[in-house]
C-alpha cells in the first residue's frame, strides 16, 4: 500500500483527485456534500486514471510476491 501510495503522489494522481473534489464541492456548495458524495463521484474517475505504469509496476510486485510465497 506504500508504494501504491508513492507512485500515485509521484504521477500527481493524488493531486487531481483532490482538485476533483474541491471542483465538485465547490459546484455542489461545500455545505451539501458529504463523504459518501465525494466516494460516489471520485472513485470511477480516480479507478480509471490510474497510470498503467503504476497499475503494471503492483501486478509485477504482486507477482513476484506469490511466487515467492508459494516457493517456500
């Protein structure tokens, strides 16, 4: 989760999900929206923005991770 963390703030993903969400409570008016509003509206953007270098970069991870596992 770390490095999922680091790369999504190197690539600046972060940061456009965050002005995401400033955008849209800004339209909705900052009193009207809450947390699950937010989880709603972001959480497709923010799935499919993810760089394929970083979604490529995890799988390799995980992968190696398993085949070391399964070896011992």
């Amino acid at each position: 989760m770390e490095l999922l963390r680091e790369r999504l703030v190197e690539c600046g993903w972060r940061d456009e999900m965050k002005a995401l969400c400033r955008a849209y409570a800004r339209k909705k008016g900052r009193n009207n929206v809450t947390v699950d509003d937010l989880i709603h509206v972001i959480t497709p953007k923010g799935r499919a923005s993810v760089p394929d270098p970083v979604k490529a970069e995890l799988l390799q991870r995980i992968r190696s991770f398993l085949m070391s596992s399964s070896l011992r």
